[in-house]
C-alpha cells in the first residue's frame, strides 16, 4: 500500500499508537519524504472517529486540521460541538479481546486474555510499506528530496518527479558504493543534470530526463540490489574509479 507517485503534497499519516490487530496492521511510510507521521494514543477506531466524538479523535480531528489549515489549505475551523474535551478522562479502547457483558476482558484458564481478532507479536515491528530500504538509503532519499526539490520545482517539476530523480540519484550512489556515502546532491544551473558527490571529491552525473523514465519503486529496487550484490567489505577494497563532470550547484 505505497501512497501514488502522483500523489502531490506533503501527506499527513496519523498513526494509531495502540492498534495491535494484524487486520487493522498500521503502516509505516517512513521510506517515502513526502509523509509525516504522527503517533496518536489509541486504536484503529478510537483515533478513526467511531468512539466519543469528543474523545481521541476530536483531537485528531482538531490536530489535522490545523495541520492543513497552517499549510494554506481553507479549511473550516473544527466546530465547537466536535472539539476535544480536555477535562474528560481520555478512554484508550482496543477491541482486540472477547469481552463481558459488562466490558470486562474474559480470559482462559491460564489467566490470558481471549482474542477476538488474530494479534501481531508485540516482539516483531510493524509492517513497513515497500520499498524496503535500509535506514542509509532512506537517509539519502530524504537528502537528495531536501536538496534538489527546491530547484527542480522552480524547472516546473512535480512533487512526484521530484522523489524520481531523488531516487535514481540514490540507485547511483548505491551502485558507486565503493565511492563512500553521498556527501551532497547537486542540481545543475540548467536544470538537466544532477550529481552525486561523494566524499573523495568524485561525481557521479545522472541526466534528468532519463531519471524521469524510470519509475520511482524502479529506482530504489536497483538501489537495493546494489546493495544486496557488493558485500560491505568488497566495497572497501573496490578500485577507485575516475572522477565524472562535476555540476555547479
């Protein structure tokens, strides 16, 4: 459950914090620049809207709005009736476990609660949205987004074409891995071209135009199998290559 490439904007995920059915998994978004996420106290429908409507998802309700309302969206402010109600005890519901008539979680003969829904592992992370990159790469992405998307929008690029290029840079830069890690992303004055410059001073220059041929998950699945087919080691003792055109910023 990727978020679209031509999705375009900054998108606000709100997580919920205590939501451990596997039917109702939260997703992690962390691979892609375009998303910040938000822990929130609560359960998939607690924070959702389907418990008091003065309770936890008022507050998200409040929170995401002005979250929207701050970035120019016209948005309405939150109505009064809808509002959260700080004096008001918050109730964190789970809906995990058979209950009681009364609401009391019914248990088995060796004292565990009883499961309504199949559970995740609380010993295992949640799942994460693909790709599957390793905290380096998504490091780098988030740096090369940062760096050229400034630049590359005023060449009238898109949000989504940006995180393109932004991603073959970081398929580069993984495929020059004996090169060291990225020291910087650069956009040339034309707009056509961008390097990456790694810490010995040596470019790696990668054309616009054929960034945008490739798709986003294109991208940083070569990054991976870059990654996947040069042991660590073997990249320490890879030859140096020569140097490639170094861009003006």
């Amino acid at each position: 459950m990727a978020i679209p490439p031509n999705v375009k904007g900054q998108v606000l995920v709100v997580q919920a914090e205590h939501e451990n059915r596997s039917w109702f998994r939260p997703l992690d978004y962390s691979d892609d620049p375009r998303v910040t996420t938000v822990k929130h106290p609560g359960n998939h429908v607690g924070v959702g809207g389907g418990y008091n409507r003065n309770g936890t998802a008022a507050n998200v309700h409040e929170g995401v709005t002005g979250y929207f309302q701050r970035r120019g969206v016209p948005l309405a402010d939150v109505p009064t009736e809808q509002r959260h109600d700080p004096s008001q005890r918050p109730m964190l519901r789970t809906e995990a476990y058979q209950t009681a008539r009364n609401g009391d979680v019914l248990t088995d003969e060796a004292g565990k609660p009883q499961p309504r829904w199949p559970l995740d592992d609380p010993a295992k992370p949640r799942i994460e949205v693909k790709p599957q990159m390793s905290e380096q790469h998504k490091a780098w992405l988030r740096q090369a987004y940062v760096e050229l998307a400034p630049g590359l929008k005023t060449q009238g690029m898109s949000p989504e074409q940006c995180l393109q290029v932004s991603a073959a840079c970081v398929a580069s830069a993984a495929e020059h891995g004996a090169w060291g890690e990225p020291r910087r992303f650069m956009l040339s004055k034309d707009g056509a071209r961008v390097a990456v410059q790694h810490p010995d001073g040596r470019f790696d220059e990668l054309r616009v135009a054929d960034s945008l041929r490739t798709s986003t998950q294109s991208h940083l699945d070569r990054a991976q199998e870059a990654r996947e087919a040069v042991p660590e080691q073997q990249q320490e003792r890879a030859v140096p290559v020569r140097s490639e055109q170094v861009l003006a910023r």
